[in-house]
C-alpha cells in the first residue's frame, strides 16, 4: 500500500482527535472548576488541580498553596483536596488526617461541614449547565432570532432562481394563502408540497406586489447531520436534491416522503451544487429515533440532512435576558430527551446504538467542528449538558453517587459505614466502566 494513501485518513484521524480533545478539555474544566471555587469559598482547601491524568507536563503552585497542572493524557482532570486519598475524594487519607489539628480538619473535604461538601460536589455538574446555557444564550445573541413576520433577509442559490423575489421582501401571501408568521408559511409548504413555483404576494418598498417564487420550502439541504448517510456521501449544506432514483423531487417534503417509503433501501440522488456540475451519490438511510418536542421518540429512516425556506430569514437582536432564558430552555430540551431516551432504551422501545462511546464522541466532535465554528461551540454546549446530567446520576464514584451519600448522612445523622462505602464504591466503578465499555461496543457495532 501507498504510505501518501493514508494521508488524508490520518489527517482526518488527527482532526477528529484535536477537536475532541479541545471539547472534553473545555468540559472538564470548567466542571473541575465549579468544584473548586465552591469548595474554596466554603473553606475547603484544594492541594491540586489537575487538567488530564499521568506524567505532568506544565505546573504552578499559587498564593494559596494550590497546584495547577496539566498532564500528559487530555482526557479528563481532577481536583484533589486537603486530606483526599485519591482524586475522586472516595475517601479519606488517614495518615493525611492523623497529623492534620480541629481547625486544619475543617478545610478537608472529610472534616467541612455537610453542606459546604455537599455544595462542593454539586458545583461541577451545576457549572456545567451554566456553561451550556451561556454558550447557548451567546449563540442566539450572536445569530439573532427570525423576525415574526416572514421577512426575506438573503435568498439562497438555488437552480430555477428566486423568481421576482428580493431582500428585504416581507412575504404577505402565497398562492393566496395568508402568511402572518412563519407557522403559517410552514403550513402553506405543508400544504403545498408538489408545485414547484408558486405566485407570492409581497409587501416591497410600502406597496404590495404579486411575483413568482420557488416552493416555500425547496429540497435544498439546510443542514447536514454529523456521522449521517449524507456526511459520509459527501452532502453539503447549500445542495439542492434534484431527483431520487429518477424521480424529479420539488420540494423537501417529497424528499422526505421518498425517503420514509425507502426505509433501508439504497438511494440514487441526483445533485446539485453551486459552481459545480451536477452528480449523483448513492446512500442507504438508517434508523434513527427521534426525540419529540412533545416527549417519547419516533423511529424513522433518514439520510441526514435538514431542511428550510429558500431563504435566510430576517433576524433581529436578542436581549441578554430573552438569550438567557432561550440557552435555559434548549439545556431543558436536552436533558429531557436524554432522560427519555434512557428510559426507552431500557424498555427496549429504541436501539440501544444511541448510547454512543468515545469514538462516537469524538467523531461527532470532528463532524461538528467540521462544519464550522458555531456548529463546533453548539456541540461543545450540548455535550457539557450531557456530562453534567452523567455526573449527577446516582452512581457511587460519580458526584450523584457522592450527593447520595451525603443526603444519608444528612437523614441519618452520620456518613455511611466506610466498609459500605468501599463496596459501594466498586460496585460504582465497575457499572461506570461497564457502561464505558457498552459504549464503545456501540461505536464499533452500530
């Protein structure tokens, strides 16, 4: 075999890497962040932090007598407090605690009161939430949000043109239809899915006007899913689908409806991209649960591409508050549906191949930063989610293990036996490493 072959493979190999490895970086540390500012200002002295695990690379000690180090292996971090025996701060260091006086005791994670630790390890997950809500709330503030009326902000190419349509036009009407706001331009796409132009009535310069227009919603990728059919065939966002295995398609629910009757059958489409001939590309859709906005999932076969107008709606700016409650309201959406996607996975009602590993992690985390910057940093968002909702879990070794123990000894007046910590302990790490495993199994099977 060529060696020069590999190159690309490789180069994608170490893009994929980087990518995930500055996400979980990310993550990790502003989750071990959140355990040490609350741990420090509830008098809980931190001897370490650490960014990754084995030999250390680079380390400071600062005014307050705490290491900041970042380690060889990027894939995960810790903070160890005064007094731990080990990073996950399982349990004590007796011979750390021998030597240590009452008011020494006080800034361990084992001598502080119950609610100062207790608020230490809820921190993490809780920082978590509060990054992805203000990455979120920072994305829409950036972006903006749609106008209410439909309002052309810039037309996308498409084969056949825009017609008579112009920026800046607000959409009034279509095929005589009323277009107040964008559900009732969705319903008139919904309606009207088989003609291909369609007469738009539009307010343009203080007067109304009737022109000619593409369909509402045309079959032109919007989007393209990480690690779908149609990443891994070489789609686009901004491709038009021409036709499905000869089938001329004339807008995107046709596309859709093609691709829901073919369930697992290979796929011919006829492409076409801006600047380039037209081509085809052969793709299988795949099973795919998806979650709804209602709850539960709906098991459906696609390809991997979303859909939109053919055009880029006016947008106006958000408010700091609107952002903030925006980012609030997508991090509930997710920790729902992963929520009910636990459940029905257990129930058997989904594939369990939606439990992905770290190589589907870190694929989806080259996918994403693969298609741009903004598409990098909503990942990043949407995976601190998914790590902080895994940590509060209640799992012994995980920081939900942890808030377990200490609402025990909080109704009980007094911590667990330590020989009950210990297997419980195991037992914990061993359903973790076990998951971890299941995981990956996934990655490779799925």
């Amino acid at each position: 075999m060529d060696p020069v072959t590999l190159l690309p493979s490789f180069g994608n190999l170490l893009y994929t890497l980087v990518a995930f490895v500055v996400a979980l970086s990310v993550i990790v540390t502003v989750h071990e962040y959140g355990h040490y500012i609350i741990g420090r200002l509830s008098g809980i002295h931190a001897e370490v932090f650490s960014i990754g695990f084995g030999p250390v690379l680079l380390s400071r000690v600062d005014r307050r007598g705490t290491r900041w180090q970042v380690a060889a292996l990027p894939f995960g971090g810790y903070v160890r407090f005064l007094g731990d025996a080990n990073a996950a701060s399982a349990g004590a260091d007796e011979a750390t605690m021998a030597h240590l006086d009452a008011g020494q005791r006080r800034h361990t994670m084992h001598g502080a009161p119950l609610w100062a630790r207790a608020a230490t390890v809820a921190a993490g997950p809780v920082f978590n939430f509060i990054l992805s809500i203000g990455i979120f709330a920072a994305i829409f503030m950036t972006v903006g949000v749609a106008t209410e009326t439909p309002v052309i902000g810039s037309l996308h190419a498409l084969p056949g043109g825009a017609g008579g349509l112009r920026a800046g036009d607000e959409i009034r009407a279509i095929e005589g239809r009323p277009t107040p706001d964008y559900p009732a331009l969705q319903a008139v796409a919904d309606a009207l899915p088989t003609l291909e132009r369609m007469d738009y009535s539009v307010r343009r310069g203080g007067a109304e006007t009737l022109v000619e227009g593409p369909a509402v919603s045309p079959p032109r990728i919007a989007v393209v899913t990480p690690e779908s059919a149609a990443m891994e065939a070489g789609l686009r966002a901004g491709d038009v689908i021409l036709a499905i295995d000869g089938w001329p398609v004339r807008s995107f629910a046709e596309l859709q409806s093609i691709v829901k009757e073919a369930g697992e059958r290979p796929l011919t489409l006829r492409v076409w991209r801006e600047g380039a001939r037209e081509f085809e590309v052969t793709l299988t859709p795949r099973r795919t649960d998806m979650p709804r906005r209602e709850g539960g999932f709906e098991t459906r076969y696609l390809i991997g591409i979303g859909g939109g107008f053919f055009f880029e709606p006016l947008t106006r700016s958000v408010g700091p508050m609107e952002a903030l409650r925006a980012g609030a309201g997508q991090v509930s959406f997710i920790v729902g549906s992963s929520l009910s996607a636990m459940t029905h996975m257990l129930r058997g009602a989904i594939s369990s191949c939606n439990l992905r590993g770290p190589i589907g992690i870190a694929e989806t985390s080259g996918a994403a930063a693969s298609a741009g910057l903004v598409d990098f940093i909503w990942f990043v968002a949407v995976l601190s989610t998914a790590v902080g909702l895994m940590n509060l879990f209640p799992i012994p070794v995980l920081d939900g293990g942890h808030l377990v123990f200490h609402a025990w000894e909080w109704a009980a007046g007094k911590p667990p036996p330590e020989a009950v910590m210990r297997v419980l302990m195991t037992l914990g790490l061993a359903l973790v490493l076990s998951l971890m495993v299941f995981g990956l199994m996934n990655d490779l099977r799925c």
